[in-house]
C-alpha cells in the first residue's frame, strides 16, 4: 500500500518494496492535499454551526458534501498542479479522466446545494432530488468510461477499483474507529447526544441515496493503487 501512494506521489521513482525510510515522498504535495482537504471541509462546520447545527434541515446534505471534499481536492491537485501525478493534465489523455472532471463539477454542485439549503431551506427538496439525479449519472458515467477505456486506462489513473478483503477491512476499521471515539465521548462527558430520528425524518427519503451511490463511486476513487499490496 505505502509503495502504491509513493508511486503516485513520485512516479519516476524506482519501484521496489519499502523497507524502512520513503526518499521519494514529497512532503509538500502531502501537506498542499491536506491544507486544502482539510481547510476545504473545516469552512462547512463554522456554516453550518451558525445555521443551527445538525437540526437544520439542510445538515444531511452539507455532510453529504463534506464527504465528496478528501478526493476532490486530491484530484484538483493531481489534475491542475502536481506535474508528476498520473492524473495531470499533460500526461492524462484517456477517456477516463472525463470522470474526474465530472467528479469535480458534481462537489462543486453538492457545496453550492448544501449553501442554498441552508440559507433557504424551501429549496432542499429541488436540490436533493438534483443531487441524487447527478449522483446516478456519475455511476453510470463511472461504468460507461470504465468499459471504453479498459481496466489499464483506468488503472493508471487510481480508478479501477480493489479486491472485496480491503473494503472490509476498511469498513470494519472505520466501524471501530467511531466506536472508539463514541466511548471516549461517553466516558469524558464530551459533545452531546444526537437522536438521529429527530434529524432523519426532516430530511427528503431520497437524501440518503447517494450515501450508497458514493460508496461504489468511491471505488473509482480509492482504486487499484492505492490498495494493491
């Protein structure tokens, strides 16, 4: 896994196994895609905090938009600033970097969506049904690309998806992970208690949809590279 990201941070690197110390691993691309990753979503809580919190209507849908933030702002950079990646401009001229560009226009729709909501919450409804519509249509794009493209094209660009063992490992360590955090809360008396049925059911039935839509889009994010040992 540590020998696929340092290929796509340094892809003229030698590629052999790692073993102890990364020389090819540039810090400053690290901290860019974590600055803006993390700063990109970080603007929402203050919003959304002043809005009202995780009872404003519109809290599904800026979560939802948070969510889509990480691989938008690791494609960004690959795409239009870091030269090396195999994502870039110059060097992606296979069908399948459409993908990215649709997944770039689709967070940016989601952020303005989530924005609109909160400051007016009569347009959720309109938004949440275009977000789900744009949703479905980025899968099928996802799928239509992938078979015009081939597995290779994909793979080159981190797109061609991961064997089912890593998504459940994935999945059972982010399960873990929340419930380690649950009862550190528990236990310290922080934060407080959230009845999601009070928040669920302001929220339009097609809202959660693209939750499971993202989760197989995310296959085409977090591909081959970055999982294959």
């Amino acid at each position: 896994m540590l020998q696929s990201i340092l290929d796509w941070v340094d892809p003229t690197g030698p590629s052999r196994p790692v073993s102890g110390s990364v020389p090819h691993l540039r810090w400053e691309q690290v901290g860019l895609f974590l600055a803006l990753a993390f700063g990109l979503t970080w603007l929402l809580d203050p919003l959304l905090w002043l809005a009202g919190g995780l009872r404003v209507p519109a809290a599904t849908l800026v979560l939802q938009a948070q969510m889509l933030l990480p691989a938008f702002s690791a494609i960004l950079l690959g795409l239009f600033f870091f030269a090396n990646s195999p994502l870039h401009v110059r060097t992606n001229r296979s069908p399948a970097r459409l993908f990215l560009y649709y997944y770039l226009f689709l967070t940016v729709v989601y952020v303005a969506f989530a924005l609109a909501s909160v400051a007016a919450p009569q347009l959720l409804t309109m938004t949440v049904a275009i977000s789900l519509l744009l949703s479905v249509l980025g899968l099928l794009l996802a799928i239509v690309l992938r078979f015009v493209s081939g597995r290779p094209a994909y793979a080159r660009l981190g797109l061609a998806g991961a064997p089912l063992k890593y998504w459940v490992r994935f999945g059972a360590g982010l399960v873990l992970f929340y419930a380690l955090q649950t009862a550190l809360n528990y236990v310290f008396g922080l934060g407080e208690f959230v009845h999601l049925r009070a928040i669920l059911p302001q929220q339009p039935s097609p809202a959660l949809s693209p939750l499971a839509l993202r989760a197989v889009l995310a296959m085409f994010i977090l591909g081959d590279p970055l999982w294959r040992e």
